[in-house]
C-alpha cells in the first residue's frame, strides 16, 4: 500500500504504526484476556511515542522520516487534516442548499 501511494507522490497521505518486535501473547490475534490488552495498550502507548518510519522499498526495513516527528504528532495532524475537510465539506453543502 505503501508503494501504491509513492509512486502517484502521495506518501504523507499514507502512515502506518506497527511494531515487528511482538512476540508471544502480544503478537496473537486471538489472546484478549485482561493482561494481554494491557500489554497491547502499553506497547500502542510506546509506539505512538516513536518517531514516524516508513518502509524503506530496497531493504523492506523500517526507517525513521526526517522532519516528521512522532507518531502521535503526526496522528495529530492527520486529525485536523481530516477535521478542517469536514468543515470545508459542510460549508459548501451548506452553501449549496442555501443558493436552492
């Protein structure tokens, strides 16, 4: 997916979090028991303060974006991102209905 999304120059639309180094109950997808869920929220908790990584397409390793910051700060942005084209979205509904 990755890919896809740099070859048309789009890669800051794409972020993927995910950690390789699960193992154990933690790498399960069917382990929901109380402890494991913790563990989980912990794990999700590190990674968000991670800094933002991208597959590099040669190696296939994971490697850190310059610039980029970490994952919570760019989870933050895509937020607002998305936020401000609902309200642009709505305002030309709005505008829309409103010239009917």
């Amino acid at each position: 997916m990755s890919l896809i999304f740099k070859s048309i120059g789009c890669e800051h639309n794409y972020h993927r979090i995910q950690d390789d180094t699960l193992s154990g109950d933690t790498s399960s997808t069917d382990k929901a028991t109380q402890k494991n869920l913790e563990e989980l929220v912990k794990i999700g908790e590190r990674l968000l303060k991670k800094p933002v990584s991208r597959v590099n397409q040669d190696t296939g390793i994971f490697e850190a974006v310059e610039n980029e910051g970490t994952n919570e700060e760019a989870l933050v942005r895509f937020a607002k991102l998305l936020s401000e084209e609902r309200k642009l979205r709505w305002q030309r509904l709005q505008r829309s209905q409103d010239s009917n």
